[in-house]
C-alpha cells in the first residue's frame, strides 16, 4: 500500500528527522511525492482543498531546502496532523478494495475446490483449468475497464472542480500559481536587480525613485499588454472551435445562443496548458507593440534591461491565463502601508511610492507574494 506514496514518505520523513539535504532526498523525490499526493487528494473528496494547498506549500518549501522557513511552516499549519490524517483516509479508502479481492480470490479457489470434488476423474483436470483461466483472464479485463472508467472520471471531475477555482492545484502543473509566485519573486531578486544596477551606474541615474519608476512602468506595461493579449487569444481559441473553416465563410451557420457558456471551461483548460508555447511570440509582439518607448528610452541597448523585460512579459502572460487570471496591484501612493507589502530602504506608516507590486492568486483573491515599497 505504501508503494503509491513511497516518495512522499520518504521526503516527509526526512524532514522530521531534520534530513533538508540533497543527499537524503532529491529534487525529482520531491516531484515524485507532489504527483502522489495529487493522485490521493483527487482519490479523496473529503479532503478540504486548503489542506491540499497547505501540502504542496509545504512540499515546495522542502524543494527549496531552507530548514528555519519549513520548521516554522510545518508548526503554524499543523502539517504533520493533517499529512497523518490524509494517509489515513486513503488507506482507509483502499481497504474495501483489498478486500473485494481477497474475497474474489477466495470464492474462486472455493468454487475450483468444489469443481474437484464433484468431478474427481483427470479427464475434467484440463476442463477445470481451462474454465479457470478464462475466468481469471475475464475478471482481469473487467479491473482494467473498470480502472480506465475510474481514471476518466477523475479526470471530468478534476477539471470541472478547478473550472475557475485556484483554490484547487493541479500538483502537475510546473506553471500553478504557488511556482508563479516564486518565479515572480526571482524575477525581482535577480532580474530586476541587474536592471536596476545598469540604470544606477551605468546610465548615471542617481535618483532611486526615478529608476525605480522606470523598472515598475516596465512591469505595468507588460502586465496591461498580456491581459489584453489573453482574451484575444481565448477569443481566437473560441472562434476556432465554433467556426473551424472561419467565421467569414460560415455567416449562415446556425450556432448555439449559449454556446460561449458551454465552450468557457474548455477555452480555459485550451489556453493555460498550451499557452506556454505562445510566450516567444507574445515577447516579440510586445516589443513591436512598444518599440517607440522602448528605442527612445535607449532600453534596447541594454542586454540587462531587455533580459528583465521579456522576463516580465514572461511571468505577465502566464498570469492571464491562469482561470481567472492572476492579478498584480500596485498600491496608491500616500495610502497607509499594511500587512501585504514589505518596506524597502527604510520604515514608516504611509507609502511614498511603489517598488515592487504585490501579486494576488485573482481579483480581490489571497495573498500570493507581498509588494515592496518605499514609505515616505
């Protein structure tokens, strides 16, 4: 029974035996163990999802191998409790099944005993054998029907379960909003970083609100772009599946009034896993779209400005497609400062002006990733 959750096992186990290292589990058992604790979170309905959620924070954390951030996540969520009572739960859920088994096992070696004591002349033996196998075989291919239904029918049940709800992660997907929030937190430790360095002493530019504003334009420009790049793209995917030769050559086609309500989970599902592959074209359409601001501000001739801005257009597209979309919010400058943003050179109560957004799972949704800003 452990086999479906080795890695898991293993990886939660040498976390509370203060095991952090590589050299006690790897990377790939970490992804290993997310994969599993998918496949029983989706086996299991009456696991709540922020328990899910919690999970794979905690999991991730252990990818990132920082012992103080995982004690003090695993005390303030109660891991440990809730990982014992998920296991729990599944075993439980299994045993029926075993069971069954075992009681299929032992009725057919029951009925092959009877057989034999009714027919005990050899010339039945092959007879009996024969009958068995074909049963054996019959039983066997009714388990893998039954698993294939099984399969599919978590499938439907998983998408229309996080149809619109963040609230349930697909452990799969490398681009999920917690990994987002941790490449948007790289973007600015790294990225943004060197950008800003290049302006500071390269360029000569002494005023750190004024870089700072240049950096955050940037930002905003691309996040704004990518939005309104998303619904054209659903849109595109929308026309495509209602109008597969073009609209223009079907003007008489009588299509469904509610059709756009039908197609809107599909669209969704359509766009957030193959829109990783749009991210090329999406930076090369930004920069056309904005090459006038970018060849006037001289942005172009610096390989680290332009690395930081294609990385922006990068993280803002996978934003939007996210169902909803993500959102990033930039707080007004002379409001009071609160527990969703970090200060950056210095402390007060009230912000001067923003230096980094804060990022939200949607609209008016949880905190994902806490802004930066300078008081007054």
């Amino acid at each position: 029974m452990e086999d479906k959750y080795r890695h898991l096992k293993k990886v939660v186990d040498c976390i509370e035996n203060r095991s952090y290292y590589a050299s006690d589990f790897s990377d790939s058992d970490v992804e290993y163990a997310k994969r599993e604790l998918a496949a029983i979170c989706h086996s299991l309905s009456s696991i709540p999802a922020y328990i899910q959620v919690d999970l794979l924070k905690f999991l991730d954390l252990a990818e990132s191998r920082k012992p103080q951030e995982l004690i003090r996540f695993k005390k303030q969520h109660e891991i440990m409790p809730r990982y014992l009572t998920v296991l729990s739960e599944f075993e439980k859920s299994l045993e029926p099944r075993v069971k069954t088994s075992d009681e299929r096992v032992h009725s057919s070696q029951k009925g092959s005993a009877k057989s034999s004591e009714a027919r005990p002349n050899p010339e039945y033996k092959g007879s009996a054998k024969s009958t068995a196998s074909k049963t054996s075989n019959e039983m066997a291919r009714k388990d893998i029907e039954i698993n294939e239904l099984k399969n599919r029918l978590s499938k439907v049940a998983g998408e229309k379960l996080r149809d619109n709800n963040p609230s349930i992660a697909d452990l799969s997907d490398i681009n999920r909003p917690t990994k987002l929030a941790e490449y948007f937190k790289e973007l600015y430790d790294n990225e943004w970083t060197s950008a800003y360095d290049v302006l500071h002493k390269k360029w000569q530019l002494r005023n750190e609100e004024d870089i700072v504003k240049k950096l955050g334009k940037m930002l905003k420009m691309a996040y704004e772009f990518c939005l309104e790049e998303a619904r054209k793209h659903r849109e595109k995917i929308r026309e495509t599946l209602v109008y597969p030769v073009g609209i223009h050559l079907t003007l008489n086609a009588s299509v469904e009034p509610n059709v756009e309500e039908k197609l809107r989970p599909k669209i969704r599902q359509i766009q957030r896993e193959t829109g990783v592959y749009a991210i090329p074209a999406i930076q090369e359409m930004f920069q056309q779209d904005h090459e006038r601001e970018i060849k006037m501000n001289d942005w172009d001739e610096s390989p680290e400005i332009m690395t930081y801005i294609k990385n922006c257009v990068r993280i803002c597209w996978l934003f939007a497609i996210q169902d909803p979309p993500m959102q990033l919010w930039w707080p007004k400058e002379q409001s009071k400062i609160d527990e969703h943003v970090n200060e950056f050179t210095k402390r007060g109560t009230t912000i001067s002006y923003v230096v980094w957004p804060t990022l939200y799972l949607h609209r008016n949704g949880p905190l994902m990733s806490k802004g930066v800003v300078q008081p007054v």
